[in-house]
C-alpha cells in the first residue's frame, strides 16, 4: 500500500462533536501485540465493558511486551463512561519515593549520574497499574480482577513466545539485566527460555495470581509489598513501606481543545502532552488547513512545535505539587504571544543547550471501544527498555526506570533529550512529568481514539494524527502515515525517509533536517458515529493488532 504524504489533501471539514448517540455496532481494538487484543476481545465477548477490557490488555501487554510496561510502571488512562456521559483522566503515573531529593543522581561534582538515575532500583517510582487496576474494576467495571487478569496469568505461566522485537530488546539490554540474577529471565540463553523459545515468568504468573485474588491493594500492602520493599533496598534502592502504603491514582480533568468544528480530549498535567496540544494547535490558527503554500505551513508547525516544547521546559510539573497555570498556558491569547516573534520567512533559533537526539521510547498504548460506547485511550510505560532492568526477586515485577523523567539536574537533558526546569525537579512524592498522550477526537459525527509509545515524540505523533483525522484519514492511514518530529532542543527537524516535505525550500529558511529510522506504534480505533462503521489499526512499525467485531442480533 502506498503510505500518504505528511499533509493530506485538504477536505472539506464537516462540524459538530459528538455528544449522545446510538451505541456501536460492536467493539474495536488496536494494540500493541495480538495476544493483548485477543485478550481484550476475550474480557468484551464475557461480558465485560471497555474499562475490565483495559485491565486486561494492559495486564497482557506488561508479560508480552516486557521491554514497554508492567506491573512495575504506571501511565495515563483516558475514560469515557457512556452511561453517565462521564469523561475522565485516570493518572496512575509513578511517584517519587518519599526519600527522594533533588540531588539524588548527582555526583560528588554535581553532575548527573546517569547510571544511577536510569538502571536499578534506585531509578524506579512507586508504581501506579496496580493501583489503576483496582480503581477500573471498583468503579467502572463489570467483571473482578479475578477475570480480568486470567488470561496475563496464563502468558504468564505458559511463557511468551519470543518474536524479533523481543530478542531485539533483551539483547540491546543484556548488561544491565545481567546485573540483578532475578532478571536474567529476560537474557538470552536463560534458563527461563523453555526450549528456547518461550518466556516463562512463574514469579510474575504467581504475583498477578495473589492480585486477581485478594484485589490491588495487595501490591502496596502486606507480604508482597513488604517483599518488594525489602529487596529493593537491598539493593540500592530507598523504596519504604510509607511509600506504598501511600500510593493512590488520582481522577483529573482532561484537556478539552475546541478548534475548528473538532472537539479533542487529552491529558492533563502531569503529562505535557494536552498543555502542549493546546498551544500547538492555537500557535497554528483555524486558518492552517485552509491551503496555501505547503512549506510555509510546514515551517509554521515546526515553529509552533519549537516554541510548545520550549513552554513544556519552563512551566511544567507535577500539578500537585507545582503550579501549573493550565487555563493561561492553554488560551488562544497566551499563543498569540508566543509567535509574537515568527518569522515566515526564517527559523527562529532554538538556543541549544546539548547535543543529543530524541529517542523511540519503550513504552505502549492501546485504545478500546465497546458496545455500549464506552472507550479507554491508555498509554502505559516503564520509561526506558525493560526500564531499571531491575526484577525484584520472587514477584516477577520488573521495575521502572521513571525517575528519569524528573529535571534531575535542571537544564540536563534526560534520557530522551528533554531539558527541564525546577517545576519537574525531584521532590519526594511528587510525580514525573510526561509525554504519555492517550487521546479522543470527536470530529464531523466521528470519534477517534488514538495514542503511542516514543518518548518526546510522543506529543508530535498524536498531534499529526489529529491533523490527519481532521482531514478524513481512516484508521488505517493515521497509523501507517509518516512523521516529523522538532522538540526545540536538539535544534534539528527528524523526519521518516517517506515523510513528503521539500527540505531544499525549508532549509533555504534555516531549518536543519535529518532523516531516520520510522518511529512510534501508534493504536487506532475510529467510530463513524453516521454511518454506524467502527475502524481498528495497529501501526505496522510494530507488532500489533487491531479487532472489529460486530454485534450479532440477539447479542
């Protein structure tokens, strides 16, 4: 299939958000890996909704896709309640050990440590899936977790079959798994490789097992939590039992953009992702799809990129503990000041701080629509591959690597080359910032749900595929189109070797390109509320799935 250009052909664009409307004629789902849709699939056909199906697919993709998320990370949960018309964010993001300072990964020269601060459990936040799991199945479910995690037991049990991505990923980390015996499972020639071919991961299998039995709160309290207290500081680490024990999800107002005719619905801080949609989108004008020269609107989306990650790098944090002025970051007015100073003719500066280029992220999202209309846009993360590659012995957790999301130093960059300020400085309790964006776009009697894993690119991708959707791309062409990618700091634009610009003109007014390899695995669902028609993609750059199955009468 031939992949479409960057910007589509404009379309006529027809108004109206969707607001109450017949149910589906089915459900859809796009995720990260078969097993996790086919998982999905198996919680939706049972009889559970969308929100027992969430729990599910994230509980599979933690055992399948070890390198991207688990039990041992955290993320954002997009949610709509059909029934009560209810839309909301679930934050299960990861927090920062009580311990935690602002200093901790410094040298005794005061510069960061990067070991320190992306390998072993001294990297990894308090985590937030089990915690979030618990919330969908008390307040949103049908189904107890006893169901809902049945089938990431049995992977779990049985073992993953190893694919190219997988092997991929344990090699490309090996030295730090190598460290820590209990993590050797995910090294090649483990003894945890049946015949080769297979993960099995009993610990884990015997964790989710105590979970589906005695509910969430048995990861933060009790015998389990008191063993991953206790090897984690064994180990290097400054978890405490206060630090579970204290660990909640927090329900948060969305983002909610109106431009054009399109209403579309994203996170809130702690992830930057929404303030930054918002600034993007408003930087740009109602006018951008209204055509024009094509490279001029190239170089006004790169400038409003550079300047909204700019913004991300000054402002934002944790809203718990920083203050984080959303309704004045977010306005049409605070925009205008910001391009106060384009050019269109010439690339504004970015003045670079370091020399590093963004990086893929190993993180996953999946996105579910069910019968009812209920949905949930996911985007889950254990930060780096395989994250700390710490396993805490005896439970199969594999750890995160997210206190690498803070400002360690304000003004170094982090792993994936975002530079921050003290608004995301470590402080105990407090939560990372992040790019996590899982995402709704009602647009034109249509509903999209879309989101990916790529670290800072995150915000680029999911703000493309909104463009796209606006200009009628289907399922298919939002996940398969190519991207760019300007992040401000390195002062580069990164495009896809198929992306469709004219970089002879661009660079003619001062933007420096560099091609590279295709990035993101992007999961759509897309529900053309008119003509009753549900779509599901998998982005092919990974190894997902994506499932329509519809309502039979009597169903």
């Amino acid at each position: 299939m031939k992949r479409p250009s960057l910007l589509f052909c404009l379309f006529c664009l027809f108004g109206g958000s969707a607001a109450a409307y017949a149910n589906p004629p089915g459900h859809a789902l796009a995720s990260a890996h078969p097993a996790a849709t086919e998982a999905g699939l198996e919680i939706l056909n049972a009889g559970g909704n969308a929100f027992d199906a969430a729990v599910a697919v994230s509980a599979v993709l933690g055992v399948v896709e070890p390198y991207g998320s688990g039990l041992g990370g955290g993320g954002f949960f997009l949610l709509h309640d059909s029934a009560r018309n209810h839309t909301t964010m679930l934050d299960a993001r990861e927090r920062a050990p009580l311990a935690a300072h602002r200093d901790l990964y410094l040298d005794a020269d005061g510069n960061v440590d990067r070991d320190r601060a992306l390998n072993g459990p001294l990297a990894a936040g308090i985590p937030g899936i089990a915690a979030a799991w618990g919330h969908l199945a008390e307040h949103y479910g049908q189904l107890p977790l006893a169901h809902t995690l049945e089938p990431a037991i049995r992977y779990a049990q049985n073992g993953v079959p190893l694919n190219p991505e997988l092997e991929r990923a344990m090699t490309a980390r090996a030295e730090v798994l190598l460290r820590y015996p209990a993590s050797s499972i995910f090294t090649p020639g483990s003894p945890a490789l049946s015949s080769g071919t297979r993960i099995v991961q009993t610990d884990l299998a015997s964790t989710l097992g105590l979970l589906a039995e005695q509910g969430a709160q048995a990861f933060y309290r009790g015998p389990l939590a008191e063993t991953l207290v206790a090897e984690v500081q064994d180990s290097g680490g400054i978890w405490s039992r206060q630090d579970l024990e204290q660990y909640q999800v927090v329900e948060r107002e969305p983002i909610t953009i109106h431009w054009r005719n399109a209403e579309i619905v994203t996170v809130a801080p702690p992830s930057a992702t929404g303030v930054m949609l918002a600034q993007v989108f408003h930087m740009l004008g109602e006018d951008w799809l209204d055509g024009g020269d094509h490279d001029a609107r190239i170089h006004r989306l790169i400038e409003a990129l550079r300047r909204a990650y700019l913004e991300r790098a000054r402002h934002l944090g944790d809203p718990d503990h920083v203050d984080v002025p959303v309704q004045q970051l977010t306005s049409v007015e605070y925009a205008r000041k910001l391009m106060a100073d384009f050019d269109p003719e010439h690339a504004t500066r970015s003045k670079s701080l370091y020399a590093t280029e963004p990086e893929a992220g190993h993180t996953t999202h999946f996105s579910i629509l069910d019968r009812d209309g209920n949905w949930v846009s996911a985007t889950l993360s254990i930060n780096g591959l395989f994250g700390s590659g710490f396993v805490v012995p005896g439970t199969g957790v594999l750890l995160n690597n997210e206190m690498d999301d803070f400002s360690a130093k304000p003004g170094t960059p982090n792993l994936y080359g975002l530079v921050g300020s003290e608004a995301n400085a470590i402080a105990p309790g407090k939560r990372m910032l992040s790019s996590m964006a899982p995402t709704a776009v009602y647009h034109a009697n249509s509903l999209a749900l879309l989101g990916t894993p790529g670290g800072s690119r995150i915000t680029t991708m999911v703000m493309q595929g909104i463009l796209q959707f606006l200009q009628g791309a289907d399922a298919e062409s939002l996940v398969t189109s190519p991207r760019l990618h300007h992040q401000a700091l390195p002062d580069k634009v990164f495009t896809e070797p198929d992306a469709v610009v004219d970089r002879e003109r661009l660079e003619a007014r001062g933007h420096v390109f560099e091609v590279v390899e295709p990035w993101g695995n992007m999961q759509v669902v897309v529900w053309d509320i008119r003509e009753a028609r549900l779509e599901a993609a998998s982005d092919p750059r990974g190894i997902g799935s994506a499932e329509v199955e519809a309502l039979h009468v009597g169903n």
